[in-house]
C-alpha cells in the first residue's frame, strides 16, 4: 500500500496520480495498480510516467470501473501498486526521435528524462494534454491535434526512435521507417491479468515466435511485430 500524493485531471477524463514512496523503475515499464479496497479483484497494467527521489507518478484514462475508482482517490488515501514489470525502451547512442500519440505519450516521458537531446513529437485525435512535462524536459516538442503526427517525423534524421500509441500510428511510422537506417522501438499493449508472464494472457505473435507482452515486452524492436495480431486491442 502506499498514500496518493495528488490526482490531478489534466482534461476531462485523463489525470495524472502522484504517489508517495521510493520506487525503482526504467522508461518503457509499467506497474499493476489497484485502488486501496482491493476492488475491482484484476490490477490495471500503467506505464510509469515520472519518478521522483520520494514518488512516482502514472498518467491514466478513465475507461473503466478500475481507472474510474483511480479518478476518485484522493490526497492520503491508499493505492496498492507492485512492479516495476516488462521490458522498457533499451539505452541507444546516437540521435533519437520519441514519438507518442494520445495516452502513448505516457511511458515517452521518463525517456525524454533521460535522453534530453531527444526529440519529441506528439500527436492527439482532439485534445493536446501532458505537453508542459515534455517541454520542461526534451530538447524540441511538436504537437499536432487531429491528423498524424507521423507526417512530421523524417526518420532518416534519427538513429534511433521510441513510440507508443494507437496501432494504425505505428503501423504508419514501421512503414515510413523501413528502408531507413533508424531503428525503431515501440511500445504495445495487451490486456494483463498478472503482469509478470504467468498466465499467459497478454500472448502476443512475433516474428520470432509467441512472446508475453508483460515479460518480453511491452517494448520490442519494430521488425519482430506482426501488426495484424495488434489490431483491435
């Protein structure tokens, strides 16, 4: 257990949940969160968006009856967390574009932490929000509301790229990127019961074979997706 520190709604429907404590974690991985009385009884799998010396932060979307119970906790009250769980974003040299879309934007920002020569493109179907954190850390940020943010990213201009976000999105940078020298990294998403590869539920088709979004993943090079096992998650 541990205390909420604040729960701010960036825009309707989205917040960010500060929570106190010391906690470990790297960019691209996530905890299992559940409100304080244990209910609903599945944790939800959210990517770690900021830490702290003394917190740890999570920006979320109100989706369903476990994030709708998230959104009215307050300051003080308890949390039950566990992680840090999966695989993140791997350490690169060289140049290196972060590009996020809609709450995809959310595990991009403890990389632009790290890497503040990164640039920073973000994409929302109709309502930018989390910008002011991107902008505080990373060396250039693009918004685009409506239309895609891909259309700004020239993947030639980078050794490297990280991105989280609906699938057709990635869909489109995998295909802008090959026959690129950038390599691309993505994050992906699963429904997860456990979150550390035991039942098998977030079971994903690679190229390389089954691989457990919440073990092997959530974050694997662009070549070993298979796009067509990503489409209606």
């Amino acid at each position: 257990m541990a205390n909420v520190i604040s729960n701010v709604a960036l825009v309707p429907g989205i917040y960010v949940m500060k929570i106190e404590g010391k906690f470990k974690g790297k960019m691209g991985q996530f905890y299992m969160l559940r409100s304080g009385n244990g209910y609903p009884l599945l944790p939800r799998p959210i990517s770690i968006y900021d830490i702290g010396e003394e917190s740890i932060s999570f920006l979320y979307r109100v989706v369903g009856e476990g994030t709708h119970l998230f959104s009215q906790l307050q300051p003080g009250q308890e949390i039950q967390l566990e992680g840090p769980f999966g695989n993140g974003f791997p350490q690169v040299k060289g140049s290196l574009a972060l590009i996020g879309g809609g709450m995809g934007t959310a595990p991009l920002l403890l990389a632009a932490k790290y890497y503040p020569h990164a640039d920073v493109y973000l994409g929302f179907a109709q309502q930018a929000f989390g910008v002011e954190a991107f902008e505080a850390a990373a060396a250039s940020v693009e918004v685009k509301v409506g239309g895609s943010i891909v259309e700004q990213v020239d993947p030639a201009c980078y050794t490297n790229m990280f991105s989280c976000g609906p699938t057709p999105m990635l869909q489109a940078l995998a295909l802008k990127t090959a026959g690129t020298a950038s390599r691309l990294y993505i994050s992906t998403e699963r429904h997860m019961a456990c979150g550390i590869g035991a039942c098998l539920g977030c079971t994903m088709r690679t190229r390389g074979g089954n691989r457990r979004v919440c073990k092997e993943g959530p974050v694997f090079p662009v070549e070993e997706v298979e796009f067509d096992d990503l489409h209606g998650v």
